[in-house]
C-alpha cells in the first residue's frame, strides 16, 4: 500500500510538473509579447511590416530597402501582414504598437500549442522522466524561448510551419493520408518561402524519410502536387508585391550568393562563429551544457531525424561567409529535442552524483534571472519614444526633430509607426530649430532629440522633458560617462518662457 501512495504521488507531481510548466512558459510568452517592443533584427520590420505598409499606401517605393528593389523578399510573410493589419483596422486598432503586440500574441500562442503538443508527442521515447522534464522545461522556460517565439519574423513563422509539418507526420506515424500528405507539400512549400534557408532543413527530413523507406510512392505524389500548388500560389503573391513576375528564390540567390551582396554589405565570420557566439551570448555556463548535451545528442543518436535535419541546415550555414547568430533561430526546437536526447543517454551514468542536483539549481537560478529580464526588456528600446508619440499623440502639438526623423533609423524609414494624420517637422540645424520656433504660431512644441539634455540654449524659451528613453532615476548616474554612448531619445516640451510664468 505505502508503493502505492508513493506511485501514486510520483504520477500527480509529474503530471503537475507537465501542466505548471507550460502555464508558466505562456505567462513569460505574454508578458515578453507586451513588453517586446520592435524587432530582434530591422529585417523583422522594414521587410516584413514596412512592405506591407506600402501595399497599404502608406509607403513610397523610396521609403523601402534595397531588398524590395532587389525583389529578393517572398510576398507570402507579407501578405500574412497586410491582411492582419487590414483586419486590426477592421476591429478598431490603430495604434502600431498595439497592433504589433496583438500580432506577436498571436504567432506566439500557436508557438506555445504547437510546442505542447510536440512535447506530448515525444515524451514517450525518452528512458527516463527527468529527460521529458528537462524538454518542457527548455522548450517554454529556456531563457530566449518565449521571446524568439513572439518574433514575427521569418525565422519565427518558418520555424512554425516546419515543425508544424513535423509534428504531423510524427503523429501520423509517418503514414499521412493523401490530403494530409497534400497539405504537408503546401505548408513545407510555405515554410520555404517564409525563409529560403529552410530549403536545407526540409532536404534533411525528406533524406530521412526516404533513406528509412518511411513515406509510400502515393504520399510522394501527394506531397509534391501539394508542394507545386504551394509554389503557384506564392508566385501569384509575389506579382501582387512587386507588380510584375518574379521567383523570389532565384533572386535571393543572384544578389546575396551569386553576387555576394550579403558578405560585401554586412561582413563575413569565420567557420567557428556560431559556435563561439552561442557560448558568449547563450549566458555561461547554461550555454557551455546546453553545447555539451548538444554534441551527446548528435553522438549517441547519429541517425536521428532531428540530428539529420538540423546537421542539414547547419552545415551550410557554417560554410556561408556572412553569418548573422538569428540564422539559426528556425531550429532552435529542434536544437533542444537532441539536448534532450543527449541528458536522457547520460543520464544513467550521473543520476547518483551529489554534484549533479547543485549544478541543476544552479542553471534553474540563473536562467530565471535572465528569462526574467529578457521577458520585461523592449526588442529594440530605440522604438520607445515611437510608442510614446502614439499613446500620446492627442496631446502632443506639433512635433519637431533634427536632420533626421523621428521615425527613422540611420537609413532606415519605419513610417508603419507614424500616427495617421500626424505632422512632423525635420529641421536641417539648431538655427532653423530657434528660427521656426520664434516664427511659429503655437505656444507649445515638442522636440524629438538623441540625448537626455539639449547641446543648446533655446533662447526666450521654457523647456521641460517629458519623456526619455530612461528614467530620471537611471540618469542620476552617469558612470564612465555611459550616457555618451547609449542610445538615448528624449522628447521635449518647449513654451514661450513669458508665458510659462
């Protein structure tokens, strides 16, 4: 009787561990969907987000990067945008901010259902309970899970269609049916021009399935009349994009391998450098086990699927010159299954170690610390000031900036966050800031400037800042002069001096 209770205690707290997890993991995927302003990388937004906006009128072809002219960008991700945009506006959202936050909700919910289904799928191959533990713990509390997973980025939405198509066929014991096997080639098809690299993780998973005779000749059929309607869809999307017939594919192919745009514009890395990047900004030591688990993975179980696929897609990515670490984000599931996959064949051998329970706490502390930051820390804090202007644009007057926008980046324009109907005014100096401002005829404006004080007196003039990038409390300290080198945004309230008294 007392192995029973005992038993019976073990299965309520593993299945409360199954439920606890993934709850936990949505909340810090919610919380990093609100707090996640912008973007991980510009591609994120100016090729996804401002193309869209042109499609909507709100863009001049000028406006856009060099990819658009290049017509190196699938229209498919796009459309996705434009559409979810259109039905934001149907609701009532306007506010861009608000409308990102909903479409970064929603990609990371299904993230999060894909995920725990995946993880239920899988359990039943590991030997040991700690192994399946260990996976729904990466997969929803792994410190930069649930903020890749709100990404809608490229690497985001091909990773979920991928693995979306993976999980299928693992369901279907490797056994669809024919529409099933139709709707795979579409979704694979799409998975490919969301992000032209998963061409290498879907030439790993279909080597696997052939080598191991696991798909019938009318699954094959099937699959590839799905995959061709798929592509004859995505070049009716790229027409509506660019205006004229295009194949993306081949285009990103001339310009960024061909002509070697990517390595002459954005620089090259050495073989070793995901390697070494994975290990600096992984945060040591979680990222010194994960590696190590990793290459246990990959030894241990040579002819697994996932190792296979994600040897395929890394591999070439290794031997490209310009390598950027987000290239790799699509297989970051699949990184973690074979993780799993090395801690469960080790796990016999260190289960009795005294050290092992410590180092585990250890990495469970750590990584909270820094899931906990990464979760409550804006993607791109240079946005703030956009998101500010929003919620606030009824009581701000006219807006002022110097030599450049304050919707713009270096080059980059991210006009998709100019309220509508909002003007602003950019001045090319100081002296035609102070001339505009005696000339004008409202009593209030507003400055849009890159640092916490002005450089300049702005004679006759009362001045009060009402928003920075951070607060008063933080620029009290200016420790080796940090603020010189940050990236600081203020907004400034600016009254005729008389009648601010």
């Amino acid at each position: 009787m007392l192995f029973l209770n005992k038993y019976n205690g073990l299965i309520k707290k593993t299945l409360l561990t199954h439920k606890l997890i993934p709850l936990s993991g949505l909340l810090a995927l919610i919380i990093s969907a609100w707090f996640s302003v912008g973007f991980h990388h510009p591609d994120e937004h100016v090729q996804i987000i401002e193309f869209a906006n042109y499609k909507l009128g709100f863009n001049k072809i000028s406006d856009l990067p060099w990819e658009y002219l290049a017509k190196i960008r699938s229209g498919f991700q796009v459309l996705v945008a434009f559409l979810f945009i259109k039905l934001c506006w149907f609701i009532g959202f306007e506010n861009p901010f608000v409308i990102e936050f909903i479409l970064r909700l929603s990609i990371g919910i299904a993230v999060w259902l894909l995920l725990y289904k995946f993880c239920n799928l899988v359990l039943k191959n590991y030997k040991h309970k700690q192994s399946g533990i260990l996976l729904i713990f990466l997969a929803f509390l792994l410190w930069f899970q649930p903020y890749l997973n709100v990404r809608f980025s490229s690497e985001n939405l091909s990773s979920l269609l991928f693995l979306f198509s993976l999980y299928k066929l693992l369901k279907s014991n490797f056994n669809p049916n024919k529409t099933l096997a139709f709707a795979l080639g579409v979704i694979l098809m799409l998975s490919f021009f969301t992000r032209f690299q998963m061409a290498f993780a879907i030439l790993g998973l279909l080597t696997w399935l052939v080598a191991n005779k696991k798909v019938s000749r009318n699954t094959c059929i099937f699959f590839l009349f799905g995959a061709l309607v798929s592509l004859f869809l995505n070049l009716i999307i790229d027409y509506w994009l660019y205006r004229q017939w295009v194949f993306s594919p081949f285009n990103y192919f001339k310009e960024n391998i061909v002509n070697g745009q990517a390595a002459s514009k954005f620089g090259t890395e050495p073989w070793y450098y995901y390697f070494t990047t994975f290990i600096n900004i992984g945060f040591i030591p979680i990222s010194i086990v994960l590696l190590i688990l990793l290459i246990v993975g990959i030894y241990k179980h040579p002819k697994s699927l996932f190792v296979l696929i994600f040897l395929c897609f890394l591999i070439p990515h290794i031997t490209t010159s310009h390598k950027e670490m987000r290239f790799l984000f699509p297989v970051s599931f699949i990184f973690i299954l074979i993780v799993c996959n090395g801690f469960d064949g080790i796990y016999a051998a260190i289960k009795e170690k005294k050290w092992l329970k410590w180092v585990l706490k250890l990495l469970i502390v750590l990584n909270t610390c820094v899931l906990l930051f990464r979760v409550f820390a804006p993607a791109h804090d240079n946005l703030l000031h956009m998101s500010y202007i929003n919620f606030h644009k009824k009581s701000l007057g006219n807006i002022f900036s110097i030599k450049e926008s304050a919707f713009n980046e270096n080059d980059l324009k991210f006009n998709f966050y100019k309220p509508k109907y909002f003007s602003e005014i950019v001045l090319p100096d100081t002296n035609s800031l102070l001339f505009y401002l005696n000339t004008t005829k409202s009593n209030k404006s507003f400055l849009v400037y890159k640092a916490s004080k002005l450089k300049f007196n702005l004679k006759n003039k009362s001045v009060k800042r009402i928003y920075c990038t951070f607060p008063n409390w933080v620029l009290r300290f200016n420790f080796f002069n940090w603020q010189s080198r940050a990236n600081i945004v203020s907004i400034f309230q600016v009254t005729d001096s008389i009648k601010a008294k």
